[in-house]
C-alpha cells in the first residue's frame, strides 16, 4: 500500500468528524479545508479566531484559552461527537499531558510512541520508523509497547504480518551495549509468538537490516533484512537524525500518527509540512 491508496480508502470511509484545535493564525487551515472539500473529514474548529464561523459551512467553537480548547476537543472526542483530534501546533507535553490525563481517559496503553511512515522510494511501499519522537532513552519495557504500538499501525495500513527490524550500532549482543541485549530479548519473544505474527529479527546494524547478502555475509538467516517493514530504533537520537537524513535527502513523501491512543490524532512535528499534514489527516481517517 502506498499513500495515494491511503488517500483513496479514507476518501470512502469519510467524511469523518474532525475537532482542530485553531490559534488564530491561519496556519494549516487551506491543509483542513482541502480535506474537507474532497470528503475526508468534516471539521469544527476550536480556538480565538472568528474569521472562520460559518465560512464553508464549517462549525467554530470559540475558546481563546488554547489549554482549555484543547481540553474541549478531546473531551468531544471522548463523548463520541468526533471521531478525531488535530492539533496543529508543534506536538509537545502540553498534548501529551492531556492524551495522558486519566480523567479523560484516551491513553490505550502504558507508553505513547510516534511512528513516523515514509514512501520507500525503490518500491514505493509504506515503511515505519519508531519511535521518532517521544520516549528519549526506551528501556526494555518500553521498547515492548513501542513495538505493540507499531504493530497496531502497521495493521491500520494494511501490513498484517510485519517484519521488524531491531536496530543496534551491530548486530552481535553485547553486554556492554544495552540496545543489543534488548533487541535479542524482543527477537526470542517474537519467535515465542509475543507479538502475534509480527517477526522481530535483532539486533541488527543498518546494512544488514536494508540488504540480504550484506546480512548472510554475517551469518543472519531470517526473511527481516531488505524486508523491513518496521524499525525500531534503540533511542530517539539515532531515530529522529535517521528521519532526518531521510527526509531531507531523499525528499520522500512521509507522514506520522502517535500510537498507543484510543483516538485518532493529527499532530504536527518539525519535519512536517502541508503536504504531510494532509497525509497525516488521511491516515487518522484511516484508524
């Protein structure tokens, strides 16, 4: 499955209700209206603005309190009057805090991971990256509900038997380095069948984990290396400057959704721009 697949069965599944939460600025409504005019999402818009209410028959909530409208978004999506949250202002702890607040009772599992998802240039199929951009040094622990998290996602695109590559500065375990032990740990757990039908080969470098003969080279029988579907990252550094190089190389198209949320949610890193915007709205339509 590719993007432009992924634009046309959330267009059959929509329009969905969409709460955005607004500051007054304009900035990536045109991304919303688009997705509204072609019968992904049928917004309302929360925040300060005004120039908004009633323009496209689209409904606007005023709340200046941006805290406050982020609350009321997510608290419409609790009570079931949306069907996805958008909030277009740089994803931090404010959001996270809210997702995370027991009240209000959207967290789905332990640990809230970011999945970012890039259109493989060579064959055009949809590959995961995680966690890009949320937990700074995962332990153990938490690389396991990051791979659940993953997983999920992958699901949501179609991917149902993904291979998982758990990424390692080399792929032999070696005590001195955390990142091998944990991912040989999660590898024996998947051929145990703890993550399903899942396949998790680790630890693995970089070039065995992207080529076949670079992996045998080493001795590596498995059907993970240049199959990947999903890499886990051993911590966030080497995960965001690979999102990075990616992005900004290779120009590849790219998207993200946070996992381990009971709600479809649109947020917005550094890296986006209105053209993921837009794909990361027609991937919420999607879950």
């Amino acid at each position: 499955m590719n993007f432009d697949q992924i634009i046309e069965i959330a267009r059959r599944r929509g329009p969905k209700r969409m709460v955005v939460i607004e500051k007054g600025n304009g900035s990536f409504h045109g991304v919303v209206l688009k997705a509204h005019d072609i019968g992904l999402v049928d917004p309302i818009f929360i925040g300060g603005g005004k120039y908004l209410d009633g323009a496209n028959g689209i409904d606007f909530i005023h709340e200046p309190n941006l805290e406050k409208a982020k609350i009321k978004g997510l608290e419409m999506v609790r009570e079931k009057e949306a069907k996805i949250f958008m909030d277009p202002t740089p994803l931090g702890s404010s959001l996270l805090m809210r997702l995370d607040d027991k009240r209000i009772g959207l967290k789905k599992r332990r640990l809230i991971s970011y999945i970012s998802i890039f259109e493989s240039l060579k064959d055009g199929r949809l590959t995961l990256f995680t966690d890009t951009y949320i937990n700074d040094n995962p332990n153990l622990k938490d690389k396991v509900v990051i791979v659940e998290n993953a997983i999920e996602i992958a699901d949501i695109l179609g991917i149902k038997k993904p291979k998982i590559a758990a990424i390692a500065p080399l792929e032999l375990v070696n005590p001195a380095i955390a990142s091998t032990i944990d991912a040989a740990v999660l590898s024996k757990m998947s051929d145990r069948g703890q993550f399903g039908p899942a396949i998790i080969e680790g630890p693995l470098g970089m070039d065995n984990a992207e080529s076949v003969m670079a992996a045998r080279h080493k001795g590596i029988e498995s059907p993970v290396p240049g199959n990947v579907d999903i890499y886990l990252y051993p911590d966030i550094e080497s995960a965001y400057l690979t999102t990075q190089f990616v992005f900004m190389l290779g120009k590849v198209r790219h998207a993200g959704m946070l996992g381990g949320v009971n709600i479809p949610t649109v947020t917005l890193t550094p890296l986006d721009t209105e053209r993921s915007c837009f794909l990361n709205i027609a991937l919420a339509v999607m879950k």
